[in-house]
C-alpha cells in the first residue's frame, strides 16, 4: 500500500488526486486494528520519502486482541 502522509490531495503523471488525510500514527493505528503488523525485516517494510509512503505488512493472527 502507498499514499501521501497529512495531505488532501497528490498529483501524479499531470494528473491532480484527491487522497485520505492520515497520519503516520493513525495508519500504524488502522493497520493494527485491521491484524496487520509492520516489522523491521525483509517481509514487512514501511518507506517514507517527503510524506510518500510505502507499507507492505503481514496478517497476524491475534493482533488486534494484543491490547486487551
């Protein structure tokens, strides 16, 4: 998955996008509630460039219990 951190809008290719406001703690936060885990290996990776990002995370099951 890939967006553009705390912005409205993104243009690519001469093209404008709208986009989801989302903070990097609010998309941790999602994909926590969602039983996705992003961990510092070669399987999982989060890259963040001037606000672009790129996240690539596994399923775990029981995660999303892990609070509780």
């Amino acid at each position: 998955m890939g967006g553009i951190l705390e912005e409205t809008w993104c243009a690519f290719g001469g093209r404008t996008f709208s986009c989801l406001y989302v903070t990097e703690e609010n998309l941790f936060s999602a994909l926590k509630e969602a039983g996705l885990q992003v961990e510092n290996d070669r399987k999982c990776v989060f890259y963040e460039i001037d606000g672009m990002f790129m996240v690539c995370a596994k399923k775990v099951d029981g995660l999303e219990d892990s609070d509780s």
